[in-house]
C-alpha cells in the first residue's frame, strides 16, 4: 500500500495540466465583484466610469509598441492606491 502512495506521487507531477490563457488588457474580465472590491477598493460600475472620464486623456493611437488600454493604466493606478492606503493603515 506504502508503495502505491509514493509511486503516485512521484507520477502526479508528471501529468500534464490544461494551461489557462487569459485575457490581460481587460483585467475586470479576471475578477468578480468581490475580488475586485478587494483589490482595487472601488466596484466595477466605479471604475468603469473613471475609466469613461479619463478615456481621451489615457488612449492615444500608436501602433509601435501596443500602448495600455485605459482600462488597464486605471485599475493599475488603483491598485497602487490601494495598496498604499492599506500600508498606511487605512
């Protein structure tokens, strides 16, 4: 029985897993509600708005490197925010 146990072990690394590819360049796709909240300290109905706010400000046409959607510099400079207003003990 004991060898059963270490030669399934050995063997389970070895299976291969099902890679999950996501979409990156709309990171409120990844999350729900709750893990947004917690990430980010604002719901998806908040953040969208920002993001419609300051849309023509962030996006501007250039193909040369694939610049960062609106949505994606948003959630990021919250999540920056977040994470300072959580260390500072907020």
């Amino acid at each position: 029985m004991a060898a059963v146990v270490v030669w399934r072990s050995k063997h389970r690394r070895n299976l291969k897993r099902n890679r999950v590819f996501r979409d990156r360049r709309n990171p409120l796709d990844m999350y729900d509600d709750v893990e947004l909240y917690d990430k980010f300290r604002f719901r998806r109905h908040d953040i969208l708005t920002i993001v419609d706010e300051l849309r023509d400000d962030l996006e501007y046409p250039d193909t040369r490197q694939g610049p960062l959607p609106a949505t994606l510099q948003v959630v990021v400079a919250l999540r920056m925010c977040a994470s300072l207003f959580l260390e500072l003990g907020g």
